[in-house]
C-alpha cells in the first residue's frame, strides 16, 4: 500500500485482541491508500484532478484534513511543500500522465488557487493545478494506523511505511538510517521512543539494482529537481508533518531551520557533498556509524 511496504507490531495483554487491532490499523492505511491515490481515478485526489477546476468536489473528512495541514504547510514553508506540483512531477517522469491535458499547468505557487470550502468540499480556481498528495499521505496513514492501535488498548506498537514510522509505548526503537548513495551502508542510528520519524532520499528500488536515483522532489519555485541533498530524515509529534517537512529539509536544507523549530521537529541533513548535519537537540539520540 501507498507504493510501499507497510509493517505494523504491537504487543498487548490478549493476543487476539492484538491482532484484531493490527488488523483494523491494516485497514486504516488501506482506507488512506484508496482515497488519496494519485494514480486511482476514483480515488478524491483523481476526481478532485479530473473535475475542481470545473465545479467544487465534495471529499471524504480525512482527505480533507490532509489537505488542510498541507495548506498550512505549504503557508508556513513559503511555498516550498507545495502539493500542487504534479504537473512538474509528471514532466520529470516521476508521476503518469493522465487523460486531463497536461499541458494546462498552473504557475509556480498554485496551491493559492485550492479552495477548502464548508462541508469538506474543494475546488481550483485553475484549470492547471493538479495535485499529489504523495508527499504527505504516508505520513498521514502511519499517525491513522497508529490511532487506531491505542484505540483498541495495544500498548506498544511501531507502524512502518517504507521508511515513514511512529512509535509509542515505553520501548526504545532503534532506526537505521541508510546511506543515500550507498543503501548498503548505515550512516546512522537513531534512538526513537513514543514519537515518528520520516525520511526522504535518493530513490533507491532493492528489487531492481543496487544504483540510487536521483531523489523524487521537485522544488515548486522552479519547478526543477531538487539536486542539492541526497537525504533528510525528521522526527516530529506526528509523523504526517515529519513526512511533509522531510520534502522541506530536501530543498531548503539548513534554510528550514527556523520551520522545523515551528513544529518543534528535529532534523538530520545529508548534502550532496556527503556532509552531515544534525540539529542540536537531536544529536543526543543519533548515533553515527563507525
């Protein structure tokens, strides 16, 4: 689901209580997946593509609760986590063409032209805009997944979605951080108790090669790769705003300083140098590898 493999363990008093609970978490990611699939045309993010820009599209509450933290990010960041770049996203490759004319594209900063109207109903104010919600989404499915788990009285879980986690309970996870240009190597390791964690990097596919490709970021001022970093990975409250702000740290760099204090979130940066930098209040629980 959501174009990765999603793990989820959970320890509790009763076994099958514990597994139904892992089940209906399952199930959450699932209900995240089929909503706000950019490759499904029935999902609200293909229909919201296909018809905003004509009239107004009623959505289900939880993608419209996505779409508002990613306005509000998108705000906070001065444009930079911008989920209306699909158009850029598919010129480069990364995202399919779709039946619309994908040569109507919006101007750098269309997030402004998103409407969140009452009732969880969104409209575009331009025919060009097209969104995706890949940047966000993942995030999103971890925190549900997770919800539901203390919900039905698990009481240590972690929730993986290829990278994207969060944890609670008293156990300390251990999370290794890959090397961008070498996934087989650690850079790191991180201490990680009852908080989420999010990376973004070189796009790296086991199953086919053992080469890294550029990461899939496009910075929305320019519409071009953002090249200058290999890999950021956040730790945040929720792991929606690590998933979104890690799309921040790629293309700002140290310049997201003064956002990731915002969210009171902390950092790690791995330059396209091969530098790497840590936010202070965070570099008591990385550890780096021999």
């Amino acid at each position: 689901m959501l174009g990765t493999f999603v793990e989820i363990e959970a320890a509790g008093s009763f076994q099958p209580d514990v597994l139904s609970a892992v089940e209906a978490a399952f199930e959450a990611v699932s209900t995240v997946h089929q909503l706000m699939s950019f490759h499904d045309p029935d999902s609200d993010v293909g229909r919201l593509n296909r018809e905003a820009h004509v009239r107004p599209v009623p959505v289900h509450a939880l993608t419209f609760e996505v779409l508002e933290a990613a306005l509000e990010m998108n705000r906070r960041s001065n444009g930079i986590f911008d989920v209306a770049v699909a158009p850029g996203l598919q010129a480069a490759g990364i995202l399919p063409k779709t039946g619309r004319d994908v040569s109507l594209t919006a101007e750098p900063g269309a997030t402004d032209a998103i409407m969140l109207l009452e009732g969880n109903v969104v409209g575009f104010r331009d025919a060009g805009v097209r969104i995706d919600l890949g940047g966000i989404a993942k995030g999103f499915a971890v925190d549900r997944a997770l919800s539901i788990l203390r919900e039905r009285g698990v009481v240590n879980a972690i929730v993986n979605a290829g990278g994207d986690l969060a944890c609670f309970g008293e156990e300390t996870r251990t999370v290794c951080i890959r090397h961008p240009r070498d996934p087989g190597r650690i850079v790191c390791q991180i201490q990680l108790v009852d908080a989420a964690l999010a990376t973004t990097a070189r796009r790296f596919d086991p199953f086919h090669s053992t080469e890294t490709a550029r990461p899939a970021i496009i910075d929305p001022r320019a519409t071009v790769a953002a090249c200058a970093n290999d890999g950021a990975t956040v730790r945040a409250a929720s792991c929606m705003i690590a998933d979104a702000l890690t799309k921040v740290v790629m293309i700002a760099g140290t310049g997201a300083t003064e956002l990731i204090e915002q969210y009171s979130a902390s950092a790690l940066l791995i330059g396209s140098d091969r530098g790497l930098q840590i936010t202070p209040d965070w570099q008591h629980a990385v550890h780096l590898a021999a």
